[in-house]
C-alpha cells in the first residue's frame, strides 16, 4: 500500500435487496454451505445482476473516497462458502457437521477427498473489479486455518494436513489473482480468534503457505465474527502476538465494536495494520471528528505509515445508506489526521 492512512474496507458491502433475499439471509446465518435460496434473481441473468451490483458497490466506495476498493463480494452467499464448495475433494452429494464459534453445530463442506483448486474461483470477479476502478483494488478470500475449522475432514490424517491442503489452492488461486493486477490480497481468518488454542498448533504455518511467492501487498484479517450475530465483543483477541510472526504485510483487525486498546496493535509489529474504526453493531454513523481521535490514539503506539483504516468487520448486513454514509465519515476522518501528520 502507498499514501499516508489509506482507506479501505474489510470486504463485503450490502447487497441490494433486490439481488438477494435479505431476511432469508439474516435469518439463515453465515452460509458455509451452498445457499442457493438466498438469490432473487434467476440464474440465467444473476451474473448481469450481480455485475449492476458491483458496479454500484464501487460507485459507493469512490463516491466516499475510499482508496482500495473491493468488489463487495457481491456475488458471494458469504466470505466463506464460495471459495470452500468451489475446490475438488469437497463431497457433492453430503454435507457435514462443524461447530459455530458459539458453539452451535453447523453445517459445513464435508472433506471426502485430496482438496485440489482445479480452476480459478474469484478470478473473474477480480478481473471485472480491476476493469471498473482506477483505484488500487483488494480481493479476499478465506484462509487455510478457518477452512480447516469449519469442515468435516473424512480424508486427511489430521487438521493441520487439512490446513495445508487449503493453503496450497488458495495459494494457486492468490497467484492467478497478483497476475490479474489486484493490489491487496486479503485471508480472512476469524476462527483464529474463536479456536486460539487449536491455531497455535499450526495457523502460522498454513498462512504462510498460502502467501508463500506472493509480491503483492498481502493482509490477514481475524475478527469476531459479524456484529449482527456477535453482539458482545469483549473477549480480546487470544491470538493476536502470533501474528507478528506471520510473513503478511498487514493485520486487519476490529477495534471499534469492540472497543480495543489501542496499545494491542504493539503486538503485531513488524507487521503493520489495518485498524477497524467503525463500530457495524450500530447503524449510527460516526461523525469524522470521533473516527481522527480513534486514530489519533492508535498512532500513539504505531508509526502512521504502517497503518490503514477500514470499517470493522464486514458491512454486509448494514442498509446501504448507512454503509455509503459510515464510509464518508472513515474517509473523512482519515483525512484530518492526515492534514495534521503532513502539516
């Protein structure tokens, strides 16, 4: 990344209503699953709807002055089904079963073969996305460790061969995505906060297989899970100090929700941050004036070049007005405290 404090966001932007079934996806939680149901628009004209969507996804984030851009994820049932049921070895006809990071079986893709990325999964999303900005652009897709978590192995001896199996595709799929001319490669990586204990075992190892080659700007983002299910965010971030050691550019994380010391982002360096300064468990929007002092607080402990800033975690289940207004107010924000660090 270049400039001073550049904006972005975590991934996902809302989906219009008319595209999907919003209280169908509320209702039915973060797909991990195919979900079909969810759409409005039939298949045969999903991908030109889908394609409108994202184009006024972009239009927002330029509109409100964000720097790197994402496509929204706009043609994705959630940040993770999409990419885990596209990879060969994931059993078609069976479903498995997994545990939520509250606790609660879920149903997840059911390993019953070698996971292999037979062709690429967001490579063509990546492609219209750069054609449609002039702006540095960002993709994400979830990484090995909360893949692993959120699948019923039947194949490999243990999980961590399961994680590296996972890392290896997204690792091709990362390749496909650098050579597209994307910028920012993002892995998402919540269930290192939810299954801190497993990570230690082999996380670090996993995501670094999956970035291993990679020259562009890569960035791990771990969260708590969307504010619309995770109310309650205030058990810290049990692996957070690992992360140092991860061979990324960046760390992404949330501060805002959960109203985060801004000491922790010492834990992570070398590596420098993104920082989550909008609070998505509320559809209040920040004025800029709050949003400068949460970064003004941050810089106390992190040099202003190794950070950027971006909404908390995922603004996928917000109203679209209130995405387009939080964004001008980070945006807005950003550049006071960037007018005071270059005055």
């Amino acid at each position: 990344m270049q400039d001073l404090l550049p904006t972005t966001v975590m991934g996902s932007y809302p989906q219009p209503g008319w595209l999907v079934d919003r209280d169908l996806l509320v209702g039915e939680g973060v797909p991990r699953v195919r979900a079909e149901g969810i759409w409005k628009v039939d298949r045969e004209f999903r991908q030109e709807a889908i394609e409108a969507a994202v184009l006024s996804a972009i239009a927002d984030q330029e509109a409100a002055g964000v720097d790197i851009i994402t496509d929204g994820e706009i043609g994705r049932e959630s940040y993770f089904n999409h990419f885990a049921n596209s990879l060969s070895g994931v059993d078609t006809e069976r479903l498995g079963k997994g545990v939520n990071r509250r606790g609660g079986e879920a149903v997840v893709p059911l390993v019953s073969g070698p996971i292999r990325r037979t062709r690429p999964i967001e490579l063509d999303t990546a492609r219209f996305l750069r054609s449609h900005t002039s702006r540095r652009t960002k993709v994400t897709v979830p990484g090995p460790f909360t893949l692993s978590q959120l699948a019923q192995n039947d194949h490999y001896p243990d999980q961590r061969s399961l994680a590296m199996a996972y890392a290896a595709a997204i690792n091709a799929e990362l390749r496909d995505l650098q050579a597209a001319g994307i910028d920012v490669l993002q892995l998402d990586e919540p269930y290192l906060q939810a299954n801190a204990e497993v990570a230690r075992g082999f996380a670090v190892d996993a995501v670094a297989a999956a970035v291993d080659g990679i020259d562009a700007t890569t960035t791990l983002h771990t969260c708590y899970g969307y504010a619309l299910y995770m109310g309650d965010k205030s058990g810290g971030y049990p692996f957070l100090s690992e992360l140092a050691a991860v061979p990324v550019d960046y760390v992404a994380i949330e501060a805002a929700q959960p109203g985060l010391d801004p000491s922790v982002v010492t834990q992570l360096s070398p590596r420098s941050v993104v920082l989550g300064v909008l609070d998505l468990g509320t559809e209040e929007v920040e004025t800029p004036a709050s949003i400068a002092q949460r970064i003004r607080s941050v810089l106390e402990h992190i040099d202003p070049h190794r950070l950027s800033v971006s909404p908390d975690c995922g603004m996928k289940f917000l109203p679209r007005r209130v995405a387009r207004a939080k964004l001008a107010a980070m945006v807005d924000g950003a550049r006071i405290v960037r007018s005071e660090l270059t005055s």
